[in-house]
C-alpha cells in the first residue's frame, strides 16, 4: 500500500507539474518530527496537522520535510530504538479520520508524554479495530490484500507485537524458550492462541500506510519531498533481531548480545559510547546478497524520496564492543560491508543512482570519503560546528563547504543555535567549559563579522549562513527557524531521560515567519521559482 502511495504521488506531479526535488537540485527544507507537530491527542501524528505544515512549507519556498525514523518506538521511546525497521509507528496514526468517537484529554503544553499518548492511542485505535471487523466484505478484502502484500515482514511483526502484549512488554529475549528460539509449533501455536491481536497489529499497520499514502500525494501535489532516516543499527529487542537472529551477534540461547555497537573515546566522550544494539554478521549478510538490507531499503524508499544513513562511517567500518564491557573504551574497528551492499542494493532496487545522504560526521577517515563519493552521495554540514575546538572544524566553515552536500544549522542531536550561543558552559547544561563557550561565540561573532550580539537574532545569522552556502540542499530544525533555547532541545546524547519530547504548541507558523523565510531562500536560489528563473536565463544564454 505504501507503494501505491509513491505511485499516486508520481501521478500527482505528473498532473500538476510541479515537479518533486532531487538531491541535485538546489534547495531547502525543514526538519520537524511528526510527534512535535501540534495536536489534541498527546503527540503529532498523520492528520490535519501535518498536512498543514506541509502547506507551511509550500507557502514559504520549502521544498523537503526531513523528519526521524517513524518506526514503532522502543526503549526511552526514541526512533532510533524501534522495535521494527519495518512497521510504522501507533503513535502516528490519525484517530480523527478513523471515524470513531474520540474521548477528550487533557495533555501537556509543548511536550509529548509518551505513556500517556500511547494509552489513549491504543484505547482507540482498539476501538476502530472493532468497528472495522463489521465493515463490509470489501473492506475485508482490502485488510487481507495489504497483510499478504506486506507478509515478509508483517506476519512475523504482529506476531511478535502479539506475543510482547502477552508477556507483559517484556523484551523477546526472556520470553520462553520455544518462543525465543522460534520452534515451529510453539509459532503455530501462538498464531491460534493469539489471532484476535495479530489482527489488531496488521489492522493499525494497515491504517499507518493508508494515512501515509494520503500524506505522500498531499506532499506531492505541493512539490513537497520527503526524507526519512534509517538507524544503522536496530534494537536488540525489535522483531527484526527476533526473526532473523542468525544475521546479528545474538549468542545461541537469543538472550544477549555477544558484542554492540559504539563508538569509541574521542574529542566529546573519554570513554567512546557504547550504544548496546547487536552488531550484524555482515558476512552472513553477504551470503544472501544483502536481502534483510535490500527489503529494508525498499520499504523505506516507498515512504520516502530521499534517506538519511545515520552513522555512514559504520558502514565502511564499525566498532565493536565486547558485551560485557560497560563502556566502549575497550572496542576495536572491523570493517563494513563498503561499497558491495549498496551495489547489492542499486541492482536489486533497479537504480542507478541511490537517493541516500551520508550523515557523516564524526570520525570520517579517507575511506569514509572514498565510499560517499564513489556513490555520489551528498555528506552533511553543520553550521554549528563550524566556531567550535574540533579538529575537523574546517569542514564545517561555509566558505569551504561542498556543493554535493546538506547544510544543517544543527541536527536532532545538537541544542538550538540559541541554546548553543547562550549556553553559559556550567557543566550542568552543558558538557563546555565557560571559556569553550566564549571562544566560540567569539569565534562566531567574528565570521558574522560583528564584534558583539547586542541586537543579534543569532539564529536568522546562522540560517541566513545555511542558505548561502554553497551545499545543494540547506536544512533547517524548525527550532532553530523558530529562534527556540535548549528547552526545545529534541535530545541529548548520553542523557537517557527527558528526549524526544519537544513539540509545538500551534500557530507558531504564521504568515509571517513564512514570507521572512521564503524571502531568505528565493534571494539565495533555493526556491522552485528561483531554478525556474535560472534555467530561462541558461536557455536564453545558450
């Protein structure tokens, strides 16, 4: 189904001839999860809401809505710890269009609390799963089309969605052992025993796609594309470990991990970070022509126009943790699969070129080069960056900045140009010194070209930088187009509580901020108007 949202979209284009960005062409963007979208029901999700924000972009020269990864959250209910590559997110489901009452609620301003906002989502979401068992026999027809379309991956998602309720939440790892180890009558068995909430699970996966199909021809229809992201690595607990546990580093008996993932000591952490998820067996992988990644990059490529690779570095080469260490100091570097999984995947998708971009920051060796530009994919930059002490802060000023690449002013990962400019570097706040934090504003200060911020909207300064820069496609957090402090921080790497959470609280963008925004990109040739523009003067030059 998700599929036939891309083909709907493509009809839509064709029909307005509006035409949809590549990452060749000069643009923008804006970076918004869907749960910071505004809402009545506790986080943002596929409505109205964000079809107006889509309308936001449109109406201010944006061409991309970049969000995180919209699968179905895990631990500390982050998308990069989903318990699916696969599966789209519960939490993203529009309850309004499912024609059922819909209780009133009361949730917080500005934030999402998680535990609230998924119990009142399941409550209804259950409810339309009744309501849908009596809906006609076409209805019917069409549930069962979209589980056998999707099947390589659904059966055994909504099974092990299934078998996760049953236990309490539990993570899969201690389930029972004919469970955990996937003996073949036990699976039977929990089929029979559990068939009314697999079909609830393949009932909510089913309304997940045909929403997105619906936002896919919304975006199409005003020359709005969309980049997703893929998480190198997947959690331990997610249905992907379970059902494929040969291709990861699971010992024997599913319950532990014989190595994670990390990185190690650097510039920002003494002691690397190590992350926990399971490493893969790239060379069992290999053996079968990459298949798990290959349907993985499909299915992402049918939601998305372009994909972001969290951590490209690993995929060149990777650091491996030994599980019983209880930070990553004592890792070591193993080689990636390189350059054969994304040939793997050119061929078996059809494509020629891959619409990927490599977010590769971090400790980018020669290699890591090699490989980004042997496919031709763009790299990131990030404004922010650019004033600090690391040693690749070249890289990062604007004016040595390459045209195949994505200039963020921060990502999800970074405070808010406001937050980073007036962070007092307390320690508490922050991880800088008080004497880091002045040598960088200073050092901003001086590349504004300004000798103090008295009047200074650092932010629009910093934006006004990305959407100078050279780099093909500028992205912006809407945080920092909103000129927001660390309050509105979307997370913190290493803090394991509080992410994740930022949203709006609605009607912060205004006409205003869109004509402010859009006069900034058309001056810099990043509107649709503005690529029109240039190739009526190549023609008339040539």
């Amino acid at each position: 189904m998700v599929a036939h949202a891309r083909k709907a979209a493509s009809s839509v284009v064709a029909e307005t001839g509006a035409g949809l960005p590549t990452l060749r062409d000069r643009s923008s963007g804006l970076l918004l999860h869907i749960t910071s979208l505004p809402g009545p029901h506790g986080n943002g999700d596929l409505g109205k809401e964000a079809r107006a924000f889509v309308d936001f972009l449109a109406r201010s020269g944006q061409r991309w809505w970049q969000m995180l990864p919209v699968g179905p959250v895990g631990h500390g209910s982050s998308p990069y710890s989903a318990q699916s590559a696969f599966a789209g997110s519960p939490l993203l489901v529009d309850l309004e269009s499912l024609e059922i009452p819909i209780d009133e609620a009361q949730f917080p301003n500005g934030e999402v609390d998680y535990e609230a906002a998924t119990a009142f989502r399941e409550k209804h979401l259950r409810r339309a799963f009744d309501a849908f068992r009596s809906r006609p026999t076409a209805d019917q027809a069409r549930f069962r089309a979209f589980i056998e379309r999707q099947a390589h991956w659904l059966d055994d998602y909504a099974l092990y969605a299934a078998l996760k309720r049953a236990h309490d939440g539990a993570g899969w790892m201690t389930w029972p052992d004919e469970l955990r180890l996937r003996k073949p009558s036990a699976l039977a068995r929990a089929r029979t025993e559990h068939a009314d909430e697999i079909a609830y699970q393949q009932f909510v996966q089913m309304c997940f796609a045909q929403q997105w199909a619906a936002l896919r021809v919304h975006c199409a229809s005003r020359g709005v594309a969309l980049i997703g992201d893929i998480p190198i690595f997947v959690a331990h607990d997610s249905a992907d470990v379970w059902q494929h546990r040969e291709l990861f580093t699971i010992d024997e008996e599913g319950t532990s991990c014989t190595a994670v993932a990390g990185v190690p000591p650097d510039y920002f952490s003494k002691t690397g970070q190590r992350w926990g998820n399971p490493l893969y067996r790239w060379a069992r992988l290999k053996k079968t022509n990459y298949a798990w990644w290959v349907e993985r990059f499909r299915s992402s490529l049918d939601r998305f126009d372009a994909i972001r690779l969290d951590h490209f570095i690993g995929f060149v080469r990777y650091w491996k943790v030994p599980a019983e260490e209880e930070t990553a100091e004592n890792g070591k570097w193993m080689k990636g699969p390189g350059k054969p999984l994304f040939d793997a995947v050119a061929r078996a998708l059809g494509r020629k070129d891959l619409p990927f971009i490599a977010e590769d920051l971090g400790a980018v060796t020669p290699a890591v080069t090699r490989l980004r530009r042997d496919l031709r994919l763009p790299g990131m930059r990030l404004v922010q960056f650019a004033f600090g002490d690391d040693p690749q802060v070249a890289v990062f000023r604007p004016h040595n900045h390459q045209r195949n690449s994505i200039v963020y002013t921060g990502t999800h990962d970074n405070d808010t140009i406001v937050g980073w400019f007036t962070d007092p570097g307390d320690g508490k706040a922050s991880t800088r010194t008080p004497e880091q934090t002045e040598r960088e504003r200073r050092s901003a200060l001086t590349y504004l070209g300004r000798t103090s911020d008295k009047g200074l909207e650092v932010h629009w300064e910093m934006i006004r930088l990305a959407m100078s820069s050279v780099a093909r496609i500028s992205i912006l957090p809407v945080q920092d187009l909103l000129g927001l402090g660390s309050e509105a921080r979307m997370n913190s790497p290493g803090q394991a509580e509080g992410n994740w959470r930022w949203r709006l609280g609605g009607g912060e963008l205004d006409a205003m901020l869109a004509r402010r925004l859009h006069a900034a990109t058309e001056i810099y040739g990043r509107t649709e108007q503005a690529k029109a523009k240039m190739t009526r003067k190549k023609e008339t030059s040539s």
